[in-house]
C-alpha cells in the first residue's frame, strides 16, 4: 500500500503531469501540478477552500481539458483517447451532485451502470447483476430504491449518487468531498469501502476532514493556491507543520492507534 | 427486492390510440355512422366506406404521424437543453417554417404542387435550426441558454422576412388569409403514398429518438458527469439538435405549425412513466399521436363544414393545460 517510486507505465492507474488550467482573463487556477495514482492506494487531496482541489478532480475526471501539461492513464495518454475507452479508466463522483431531472435511485443506478457505453440503452429498471445487488446492500440503499431523487435527504441522495457513480470497479475512482453530507456512521462505511477496493484500483478523495484523511489514506497530497504545497505518506503529512500554516490555525495532534489525528488548537 | 421494476407497458398507450383513431373516423362534419364502421366487413363496396377509407383515414393517420413527431421533438429537444420547458420550435424551427411555406405559396416554383409546401416548410424548420446551431458554433458558443438567445435573434430575422414578402407579394390571385390559415397549422388529407412516407419517417424519427434516449439520461446528470460517462458532449448536443430539427421539420411538413403538443406532452408522459428518456421518447409518440388524432378530430367536427385550424385548437387547449402544468410542478 506504500509509496512506490513513480515509474510509467501500464501498471500505473492515472499520472498527471505539469498540469496547468486557467479560466480565460483570469489568473490560474491550477499550475504545474504532478499527481501519480498507484493501484491499490487511497490518496487523499486535501487544501484550503479556493485551492483548485475541484478543478484539478475536473480535468483528471475528464469534465474539463488541461490548458498544458498531460494525463496518462495505464500509460495511455488521455488525450488520445475515444471518451468511451477513458471512462472505463476513470470512475468520477463530483462535488454536490445534481440531476436535472428527477430520477428515482433505481433509474440513477440504472444510467451509472452504463460506464464507457453512453448510447447503449443498459437495463432500463431491472437491476439484477450481482454487483448491482452488492452496491445496493453496501450502500444500503434497498429501503430507498424506488424513491426519487429530490424526495431523498442529502445524505440518502449522496449515498444513491456514490453508488451510482464509484459503485462499479474502474482503475481509478474519483471523489470530490463525498463525505460532505453524511454522518458520521456513513463516513466511516464509505471510506472503508474505498479502503477495500482491490489492488488493482487507485483512489483519490477530496476530504476536508483531515483526520478521515489520516485514518484511511495512504498517501496525502496537499493543495494550495493550485499548486501541490506537499505530498507524502499520511504519517508524513500529519505531522507537518506545513498544515498548520495551509490551514492558518495551530493545530493539536493527538495520536490515535490508528496514527496521528489533529484538533484544533 | 431489488430485482426488476416492470418496465411500462406500451399497451395502454397503442389502446388509447387505437380508440382515438377510431374517434377521429367517427368525428367530422359528417359523423360517421357507427354501424358504417361495425359493417366494416359486410359491403367493401359502400360507397361512404370507400370516401372514409379514401379520405379520413389518411388524414386521421397522417395526424397521428404528425403528433407522434411532435411528441418525440419535445423529448428530445427538452433533453437536449436539459430544460422542461423546451419546445420543438425552440431554435427557429417554427418561424423558418412558416418562412418556407410562405414562399412555397407566394413564389411560384419549379416543383410539384402539392409538395411545394411540405418540402420547403421542412427546409425550412430545418435549415433555421441548422443555422442557428451552425452561428453559435462558428461564434464560439457553448452553452445551452446562448444558443438559445441566437434561436431567438434568428426567429425575429426569420419572422420579419416572411411579413415583408407577404406585405409584397400578395394580391388577388394569393391571398394574406392562405399564408396565414397555413401557419395556424392543419393536417392536410395525404395520398396513400404520401402517408406512407409519413409513416416510414415517423418510424425512423422514434428508431433516432430511442438511440439517442441513453446519451440524454447522462446529460442530465451534468456536463461533467456525462462526460465522464463517456458521452462525447458537444458533438452529442450538436447531431442531437439537428435530429430533433428533423423530426420537427417531418411534422411541420405534414401539419403546419401545431403549438404546445410537443411541450405538454412529454411533461404529462414524465409524470406517468418517469423522466429515463427510452421509454419516454415511445410513450410520448403514443400520447402526441393519439391527442393529435382525437384534437384533429374536433378541429373538424366543432364548426362545422369549416375546419378550425388545428393550431390554434391546441393552443387553446394546450396553454391552459400548460400552465396547470407549471402550477404542479411549483407545488412537487
């Protein structure tokens, strides 16, 4: 689960480099930023609100195109590749999904199973592939299933989206803060079930809280000002005091068996 | 369970429209005497069966095409846009239209007759959308709710053309009142092989409509996400455009500018079967064909021996049935 020395190559789920987006007339947004992804690793991206965390999710994700620099996913350059063929690299949840329309979390389940095959009409209702139904109970999202979207609580509503999203395998999972609105039971599910994806998945969080940073990832790369201020190994990070300053309030550690967790001060 | 949810079944919509259908015989300046259509069998030879075979069951049929186009237009141009309240005419389709059916009347041209107007009033819708998508591309717009401004300045040019040529080029031998009575949207009675192609179209409209239904489910789950889903948006959006400009331009052809069937009908369908646009796209074919049928159907039989426009009956009707639309959505 350690750190590997990055080397290119098709073992590699996802490697970013020099990436560079700026919004017309306006100062960048993301400059010069490198992130490697190995198989069977949680990364977590943490930095201050502004920070490019989002955009940076966006141009791995695909959503939006890099002004310089390149993405290779298993060694391919991104670029060069059919949208199709990189969704089945990529898996991306965003930041507060939304649907335009109002889907039941069937329906959501029903379109999410159609990863890298976006004019295939996939099962319109009947979702009874084992994984479909190993989503369905890891999620706990039976009782909830034939309901709407906009009749859900934010949480229920997240829980549906990551199911639909980040429920089937895919080299790497993205996630924009997809703990934000739940609590705290259903944080701790869904990081452990990142945690338990299979060796040949990498995962990238956006988190802002730092301590489920410090329990579940193996590595955690900080952002600031679109820039990466730092990157290491959990334990590395944790005890920075490079935190303390990207935060600009003292923080207290205190450790944890599992390692190091943080309070403000 | 988690395991299958029975999709919706077609049944109820091929019954209602059957029975529409049936409706739209019976109905007319003449009713049809219901034993006439019971003795179906019995004399072939009758020769008020002939009349309605030769000439109500065309028009009944070509108003089912017409309101089956309108009903897929609606879906897909509503997806596109992600927006519940887009309409077919959305993107200059109706004012383009009416544009090429005022020429085909006023200017005379090398074609057949009774083509004239069906081909230029689809050139017509078709070509003001493909403009319009054409002029924002070249304008460097992307999204949605510019493109739709440019469909407004190009409606505005579009509709300003066609006064000045009938302002200019009416008279005795032309009058204002066919140019107009045509934009108030009416079924003309087909040939057989016209309806044939009618149908064959109709058919290939909805075949469109259920292949592109999968990539609107995933526009509606945001630009990123559909993207990364695989979905190649802006040229997704764009051949999506022109297959609903299409499909618009078909029944504009077929029957003149019908108002508010392609924007009500897929909302009331959305709330019976859900918004996934694959059975969307099929049940709103049946409800538009079948309300067209039974809305046509009183566009000839409630005045008469005249015919009311059928435009201007589904704007009376569709508007306020809009609004108590607007009105539940609120309250959702």
């Amino acid at each position: 689960m350690m750190a590997t020395p990055p080397a290119a190559g098709p073992s590699i789920p996802l490697e970013a480099s020099a990436l560079g987006f700026r919004r017309p007339g306006r100062a960048d947004v993301l400059k010069d930023v490198s992130v490697t992804l190995h198989a069977g690793t949680v990364v977590a991206l943490v930095g201050p609100n502004g920070s490019g965390k989002s955009t940076l999710m966006r141009l791995l994700a695909g959503g939006l195109l890099p002004d310089r620099g390149r993405i290779l996913l298993r060694g391919r350059d991104a670029a060069t590749m059919t949208p199709a063929d990189r969704a089945r690299q990529v898996a991306y949840l965003p930041q507060d999904f939304s649907s335009h329309w109002n889907l039941s979390v069937r329906e959501l389940l029903s379109i999410g199973s159609r990863r890298g095959r976006p004019l295939s009409p996939g099962p319109a209702a009947a979702l009874d592939d084992p994984m479909t139904r190993t989503v369905i109970e890891r999620f706990r999202l039976e009782p909830i299933l034939n309901r709407r979207l906009q009749s859900l609580s934010g949480g229920e509503r997240a829980r549906a989206a990551c199911a639909a999203f980040l429920g089937r395998p895919a080299p790497v999972l993205l996630a924009d803060e997809p703990t934000a609105s739940l609590d705290i039971g259903h944080q701790l599910a869904l990081m452990e079930w990142f945690r338990e994806q299979n060796d040949r998945t990498a995962c990238l969080l956006v988190l802002h809280d730092l301590n489920l940073a410090a329990r579940f990832a193996d590595r955690i790369v900080l952002l600031d000002r679109g820039r990466v201020a730092q990157e290491g190994t959990t334990a590395e990070i944790m005890d920075s005091p490079r935190l303390d300053i990207l935060f600009g309030a003292p923080l207290t550690r205190v450790r944890q068996p599992w390692g190091t967790a943080v309070l403000p001060s | 369970m988690t395991g299958v949810e029975r999709p919706h079944s077609v049944l109820p919509g091929i019954g209602i429209g059957i029975a529409a259908v049936l409706l739209g015989l019976w109905l007319g300046a003449q009713r049809g005497d219901p034993a006439l259509l019971a003795g179906l069998f019995d004399d072939p030879m009758d020769p008020r069966l002939r009349l309605l075979i030769a000439w109500r069951l065309p028009r009944v049929l070509a108003a089912w095409c017409v309101g089956a186009c309108l009903g897929i237009a609606g879906v897909l141009f509503q997806g596109l846009f992600r927006n519940p309240l887009a309409e077919p005419f959305l993107l200059g389709g109706a004012p383009g239209a009416a544009l090429g059916a005022t020429i085909a009347l006023l200017i005379p041209l090398p074609l057949p007759g009774p083509l004239a107007i069906p081909l230029l009033a689809f050139a017509g819708a078709w070509g003001a959308t493909a403009g319009v998508v054409g002029l924002a591309r070249l304008a460097g717009v992307r999204d949605a709710a510019t493109l739709l401004l440019a469909g407004v300045a190009v409606s505005a040019v579009l509709a300003a053309v066609r006064s000045l040529l009938m302002l200019a080029l009416t008279d005795e031998s032309v009058s204002l009142q066919l140019v107009l009575s045509w934009t108030l949207g009416g079924i003309a009675t087909p040939h057989w092989p016209g309806l044939g192609l009618l149908a064959l179209l109709t058919a290939l409209a909805l075949m469109a409509g259920r292949h592109l239904a999968p990539g609107l489910d995933l526009l509606g789950l945001g630009d990123d996400v559909a993207r990364n889903m695989g979905l190649p948006l802006e040229r997704f959006q764009r051949v999506g455009i022109l297959v609903a400009a299409a499909v618009t331009a078909v029944a504009v052809a077929a029957g003149g500018l019908v108002a508010f069937v392609g924007l009500v009908i897929p909302h009331m369908v959305r709330w019976r079967i859900g918004p996934l646009h694959r059975p969307l796209c099929v049940h709103a074919a049946l409800a538009g064909g079948a309300a067209t049928v039974v809305l046509d159907a009183f566009a000839r039989s409630l005045m008469p021996p005249a015919d009311i426009p059928l435009g201007l009956l589904t704007a009376m009707i569709g508007a306020p049935v809009f609004i108590v639309i607007l009105i539940r959505e609120q309250n959702r």
